[in-house]
C-alpha cells in the first residue's frame, strides 16, 4: 500500500480566460476562504486560434462520436486541461487539483478532499462534481462519502483530482481530439484508469446560464438531426457494456460498503 497523500502533496491549478475577470475574482475568495493557493492557468480561447486547434483534432471523429460538430471553446477547453497537466508533470506535486472557475464550493470541500487524499490507494482520479453520474457503484465509504465508480456516462470536469503517474501515462494517448475532454476521459476502459467520485458531492457548478464554450443558453450548440446522430446513440449504448465490463473484469462490478482506508 501506497503512502496515503496529503494537502503538502498537492498543485491547485485554475483555469480561467483573461477575459473573464469576474469569474476569477470570485474563485479568489473562495479559495482564499479555503487557505488553498494555487497557480492560475490563462485558458486557452478557442475562437483565437481555432485553426491550429483543428490540425489537433478529427473534426469528422467528433462528429460522429458527439453528434454535432466541434466547436471552438470546445477545442479550447480540451487543450487547456491538457496544458495544465504539462504544468502538473514539470511540477513537484504528486497529485493536482484542477479547477474551471465556475465551482462552488460547499462548505465540507476541505474535508472531502482531505479525505479523499487519504484514500488515494483507490482511485487514479477522483471527482468531486459531476455533469452526469448515472450507474453509481460503490467501492466503499471514505467517511461520510461514497466512493463510486460509473456505469453510465459521468461527466464534468470542474474539481477533480489526478495523479502524476496517471496524467504521464494518459496523456500521450489524447490527440488528436475526437470528443469534449470529459466523454474522452469517461472512457477509462480504454485509458484502464480508475476514474471515480466521492458523493455526495461537495462542488457544484453555476456559470450563470452563460459559458464561453457553448454560448448563452446552449445556443451554440447545433446537434445534427436524429438520423445523423445513430453513430453517437450507438457509441453511447455500446459504451455502458465497455465500462460494465472494465469494472467487471477489474473485480469492482459488485458494490461494496466497506471503510476504505
């Protein structure tokens, strides 16, 4: 068994567009409440360099597995997580916090992250909010929390934990871009990582119905019509089995409730 980590462990990085001042200003107070410091990353925006960014992805691979067309901001966000973990693995941490800056942050965060640390024997990375978590399956309790693997889709990327073993392995395998960055983290299977969450979760995200990367409301977002999107419904349906069987063959199909140290 691995030495659990700890907070002296730990990077804290936050991504953030120049741009949106704002929104840093109020990540500041709350990490500043939080007594965590941290290294703020300047967001990659996707409309200024969209060019470049499509020599890194596979447009006609994103359409087909998303079912809609790739998008700038959705390019950006993807190189920006993946720089910041270029940032995590010239660090000295072992393990990073990486943050969007639309989090907040509930007021047993310190303690959920304290003690996901200390469970860091069993999970590669750990989320701490989600987009979607559908299928939980419990590994054990961490505390008060459940730590839970996924069946089905569990996305959002805004607090999670990674370790630098697992970034230094994943990452080579990341371009070219066929998918937003969390559908290309949710297939562990593939990466064969353990990406799981601790819940209930102690972040949520509020970015006030306006994002940089899909607009106002979504508006930015043009799904294909139905028949155009039966790739991404097949790629969906096949893809419960792939995780299904990842965690069966892994032995962590079968829930469990035990202390996790």
């Amino acid at each position: 068994m691995a030495d659990a980590l700890s907070r002296a462990d730990l990077g804290v990085w936050l991504i953030n567009l120049d741009r949106d001042t704002d929104r840093r200003a109020e990540m500041e107070r709350q990490l500043d409440a939080l007594t965590l410091s941290y290294t703020r990353f300047p967001a990659i925006y996707g409309k200024d360099c969209a060019e470049e960014l499509l020599k890194r992805a596979d447009a006609d691979a994103y359409a087909r597995n998303m079912g809609s067309p790739i998008l700038p901001g959705k390019m950006g966000c993807y190189a920006s997580h993946i720089a910041v973990w270029e940032a995590f693995l010239a660090s000295d941490h072992k393990v990073a916090l990486i943050l969007e800056d639309d989090v907040v942050f509930h007021d047993d965060f310190l303690d959920s992250l304290d003690l996901g640390l200390a469970a860091s024997d069993h999970w590669d990375t750990l989320r701490f909010n989600c987009i979607r978590a559908k299928l939980p399956i419990s590994q054990g309790r961490v505390g008060r929390y459940t730590l839970n693997a996924y069946a089905g889709p569990f996305t959002g990327n805004a607090t999670y934990l990674i370790k630098k073993e697992v970034a230094q392995r994943i990452l080579p395998n990341l371009w070219p871009q066929t998918r937003a960055f969390d559908h290309e983290l949710n297939r562990f299977f593939r990466h064969d990582f353990r990406q799981f969450g601790l819940e209930p979760f102690s972040t949520h995200v509020d970015d006030g119905d306006v994002s940089s990367i899909t607009g106002a409301g979504f508006a930015l977002v043009k799904k294909f019509k139905w028949y155009r999107r039966l790739p991404h419904y097949r790629l969906k349906a096949a893809n419960y089995f792939r995780r299904a069987f990842w965690l069966l063959r892994k032995g962590r199909i079968i829930p469990r409730h035990r202390p996790l140290g």
